[in-house]
C-alpha cells in the first residue's frame, strides 16, 4: 500500500473514490487557486468575484478539516458528496444549509461540527505551510511515498494519479 499526500483545490479539482492507498488530502486555498476557479467558472474577471470565491473555497476547506478531523473516511466522504451538490459555477452558493445537509448524509451532527471547527484555521495554515515548503507550483500536487521512495507530483488530476498507480503496482 503506497502513502499519498494530495494537495488540491476543492470542487475545482475533480477527486474520484478513492482506492486501497492510504490517501492523506490537503485543501489549497491561495490567491492563484481563487483566479483559477473564477476564472474556470467564467465569472467577472474584478476583485469582487475574485474575493468571493476565495471566500468560498476557504470556508469550503476549513468545514473540510474540521470534518476530517473526525476522521480522513468522514472527510473524503464530505467532499465527494459536495462535488454531487455543487458544480464549478455554484461555488458561490456554498452556504451552512448544504454544509448541514452534508454533514447529515455523512452521519455528523451539526455540534460534532462545532467542537473541532476552531481548529481548523490552524491546520488550513499548516497545509499551506507544507504546500510552499515542498515547493509546489501548481495544485493538484502530490508526493506519493513507499518504503524507500518519495516522489513529488505537480499538476496531477486525482484520476490519472490513481490510473499510474494502479500500473505502477502491476509492474512492482
């Protein structure tokens, strides 16, 4: 079984279900991912929409990590259903309702929520942290590690990665 640490964008980058790897995953949340998503989403090029949107995908990403930290399972689930609920072009209609409607598909209440969410910010930080120290340029991003190897991936959709996995396991 292979260690992978994923770093992406929320609904932005397309995650599939995920495999028997151990699969550690990392919301991105910076000034270049906010451009991109506006931009993939065709919104008005101007600060408005560029602060809105970064606005979303940080409150998308910490509900995330509070959720995760019940558990990688309870957050993987959380983003594969929110990737069902919202398209690229509705990001900005991420609100508390369909985080609850989420939350309550996935088996967690709403005071789960609440006692981790404070937490979050400071693991948001530390994720951008070790995004930029491991000197990624873009997202989604990975480092794919074995027993004696690591290997660093840029620009990687979640699909591809696990289509080379899968041949890399054939042939090991």
């Amino acid at each position: 079984m292979l260690e992978i640490h994923y770093y992406f964008t929320p609904i932005l980058d397309h995650l599939e279900s995920f495999d028997k790897n151990d699969w550690h995953l990392y919301p991105i949340v910076n000034l270049a991912t906010a451009k991109r998503f506006r931009d993939a989403a065709g919104l008005p090029r101007n600060v408005e929409h560029l602060n809105a949107v970064f606005d979303r995908l940080q409150k998308i990403s910490l509900d995330y990590l509070t959720i995760n930290l019940y558990g990688r399972k309870y957050g993987r689930r959380f983003l594969l259903n929110l990737q069902d609920t919202l398209s690229a072009d509705q990001l900005l209609t991420y609100n508390n309702l369909i985080r609850q409607q989420i939350l309550q598909k996935i088996g967690l209440s709403i005071s789960d929520f609440k006692i981790f969410h404070e937490f979050s910010k400071s693991e948001l930080k530390n994720v951008l942290q070790d995004f930029y120290e491991n000197h990624f340029k873009q997202c989604p991003a990975s480092f794919v590690l074995t027993k004696t190897e690591a290997l660093q991936i840029n620009a990687c959709e979640h699909k591809l990665l696990q289509n080379y996995l899968i041949e890399i396991e054939k042939t090991a």
